[in-house]
C-alpha cells in the first residue's frame, strides 16, 4: 500500500500475534522482525526501490481487529522497532488500506465505507483519528484527502484543592 508512505501490510495473525501487543513485546519478537524484514525487503525490489536494507521505508503495519471500539488496530513498525504511537503518514496508509476492499484489512476493520468517513487507529499509546475522503472502494479508489484530527491524548484528568492561604485565587468561594 502507498498512500502517503509506503507500507507492507500484514495480518496480525498470520504472524502468529494478536495485534494487541505493547510496543515493548513487539520489539522483543527477533523472530516476527527477521520474518517481516525478509518480506520487506522483497517489497522494496518489486516497487522499484531496489536493495532497502539500509531504509527506513518501505514501513511495516501489523493489522488486527480493532479492540476498543476503533476501526483498526495497527502496530506501525519503523521498521527496526514498534513505534510506540503511530505516525500520520502511517495512519493515513492504514486508514485506507481499512476502507478498500481487497486488501489484508478487508474483514478486519470496522469501517461503513462512505465516501467521507473518520477511521479511529488503535494504536500502542491510544488511537489515532484519520478523517478520509475517497471515490470508490476498490483497486480505482480515488484518494480526495487523509488527515489527521487530532495527534494529542489526555495524560491526565483530576481535581486540586489549594488552601486560600496559599491561593486566594478567582475560584476561591
């Protein structure tokens, strides 16, 4: 798949994983990482970009159903490591690759495929949302426009209480 960054698509499963796995336990999988360097590799010579053992591209994205209510989890590999998030490049190439029929992520992804439609990633540290708009849904798709909404996640929520000795500040009753 290359829209916006070019991308080896695979099943999770396939590979004998969840899709679910942190970052961390992805990295320590040497065997999942020779398997998929191979195919990269492979992929890099039958695009045109001849030996890619020293690139960084083509990227590599695990494909799973998504858990929490999103349209797809994705492991976005860098392709040495999981990225402990997901880069927009990334997200945008798995937010189409969720919506086009025919692809590893056909019966995958929880998508309706309209012709504007929000994709939610999930990813290691949250999810990612991709506001997309296409023609079509096969092998034709016309690509309008992949973009980000938001990149930023909530760290934290919650309430402190200061003294008005310390802080008669506007909020003090």
């Amino acid at each position: 798949m290359d829209v916006a960054m070019p991308m080896v698509m695979f099943r999770a499963a396939d590979l004998g994983i969840e899709g679910t796995e942190s970052a961390d336990e992805i990295n320590a999988n040497a065997a999942l990482f020779e398997r998929v360097e191979a195919v990269r590799r492979e992929v890099g010579q039958r695009i045109g970009m001849g030996d890619v053992s020293d690139l960084v591209v083509p990227k590599i994205g695990l494909l799973s159903p998504p858990a929490h209510g999103g349209s797809i989890t994705s492991r976005y590999l860098v392709p040495h490591a999981c990225h402990p998030a997901h880069a927009v490049t990334g997200g945008i190439c798995v937010s189409i690759c969720a919506v086009m029929r025919g692809t590893v992520a056909d019966g995958l992804s929880r998508v309706e495929r309209k012709g504007e439609e929000t994709i939610v990633v999930e990813q290691p540290s949250g999810t990612l949302s991709v506001d997309l708009g296409v023609d079509g849904f096969g092998p034709d798709m016309d690509v309008r426009y992949g973009g980000v909404l938001r990149t930023a996640r909530r760290l934290f929520a919650g309430e402190v209480y200061v003294p008005n000795t310390v802080w008669p500040g506007p909020f003090h009753q």
